[in-house]
C-alpha cells in the first residue's frame, strides 16, 4: 500500500560520514537521501572496516570460528586429525578476516534478493539495486557487532568459548550449542540484537524507499527475515 501524500521532493545527498551516523540513528534521513544510491558505497567501507578489524584483532576472533568448526566437526563423528586442532586454528584466523571481508558483498546481494522477493511479494515496486542499497545499510549494526566480539574476545577465557553464539547478544548465547537441535540454533543466532536491529532498518527502508506504510513495510521485512533465516536452517538441516 502506498502512502498517500508522500513528498517526492529531491533531498540533497550526504557525506560518507552523515550517512553511516544516520545509518545508526536516523535511517530515515539516509534513505530519504539515498533511496536511488548504489549498494558499493555502504559494502565497501563495511567490507574495509571489518578487513581491518579481522586482522587488528584476528586472534581476538579466531577463537569464536575455531570453537565453531571443532564443534561441527564433532558433532558430525569426523574423526580429528593430530595436529587438527592446530589446522582449525589457522583456518578459524583466515575464514573470519576473509569471511568478514566478503560478508558486506554477500548480504547487499543475496539480503538484496530476500528483500526483493519479499517486497515483490506485498505488492511494493522495488527494483533489485533498491533493495540490495537497503540490505547493505541494514548491515551497519553488524560493525558494532564484530567490535563487541574483539572486546568479548580479550576478557574471556578462549577455552571457555563453544561458538560463534557466544558472542552474540541474542537467545542463542544461553543455550548449549552441543546440545541443542542444529535447526533451532540456526533460528536463535538470527535473533541477535545487531541482526533485529539491521531488521529495523530494513523496515525503514522499504517504507521510504518503496512508499509503503508502515504495517506493509513490517511485514516485508518479516518475509525477507523467514527467506535468510530459511537460507540457515537448511544447511542445519543437511548437517
């Protein structure tokens, strides 16, 4: 549904600097000035803020994915190597300074889809550059995340750490990853504070962006939140 009335005055553009401010305080502002921006803009400066945060604090870090792949690994019988330990180490260090390299190109594309998808489906008139400039602002918020991890990571003990859930501020932190169902894990970690705060966003933006209002704009979002928590779910599934 459209909202009537809706000023269609141009907005002057912001710097770099106003935008990922208001991209934490006031996402109605930025995409009022960006609704026809690109998605590069917000990706690459996320995609550099967290390259430099990887390797600045890799071993602050590391422990959280190495925990996480010695668990699977566990979890599905493989037996471990003896110097195995020692090898998901290293590659705990290079899979979270690259993964959180590549995670901002990942979201803006295939959040963008989600979003599109889900757009489509209420009846708004998005077009995939939109929704993929809208998925790669709602990722903002994970940048406080990833700082929170480093600080987590330098005041614990890294035996104590199970996973990457541990460092969340989300339900998935108080259960015990041994333990509990794959499938409802991969649901808990989706309902992290910076997840369902880029959820927000995400809402923000389709309102402005698309025109909707705002019971229209929540229940895109609620869409594009099934289809990526239903992209985790499946390869729990599969494990």
């Amino acid at each position: 549904m459209t909202v009537p009335g809706e000023a269609t005055t141009p907005v002057a553009k912001g710097g770099l600097f106003e935008d990922f401010v208001d991209a934490f305080v006031r996402p109605r502002a930025l995409f009022e000035r960006n609704s026809n921006s690109s998605f590069v803009r917000p990706a690459l400066v996320q995609s550099l803020f967290f390259l430099v945060i990887g390797i600045a604090a890799m071993n602050l870090v590391a422990p959280y994915f190495e925990a996480e792949m010695l668990r699977t690994v566990r979890q599905n019988g493989q037996p471990m190597p003896e110097n195995g330990a020692a090898v998901m180490g290293t590659m705990a260090k290079v899979t979270s300074t690259i993964g959180f390299a590549v995670a901002p190109w990942m979201v803006a594309l295939l959040g963008g889809l989600a979003t599109w998808i889900a757009t489509r489906i209420i009846g708004a008139r998005l077009s995939f550059g939109q929704s993929a400039m809208i998925a790669a602002w709602s990722y903002t918020p994970a940048m406080l995340g990833t700082v929170l991890m480093a600080v987590q990571g330098a005041l614990v003990d890294p035996s104590t750490i199970r996973g990457v859930s541990d460092a969340q501020l989300g339900p998935a932190r108080f259960v015990d990853p041994e333990t509990t169902q794959p499938v409802l894990l991969a649901l808990l970690q989706q309902l992290d504070v910076f997840n369902l705060w880029g959820l927000v966003i995400t809402a923000i933006g389709i309102m402005v962006v698309g025109r909707q209002d705002l019971g229209t704009s929540v229940m895109a979002t609620a869409i594009r939140f099934a289809l990526v928590a239903l992209g985790t779910i499946v390869p729990a599934l599969l494990r």
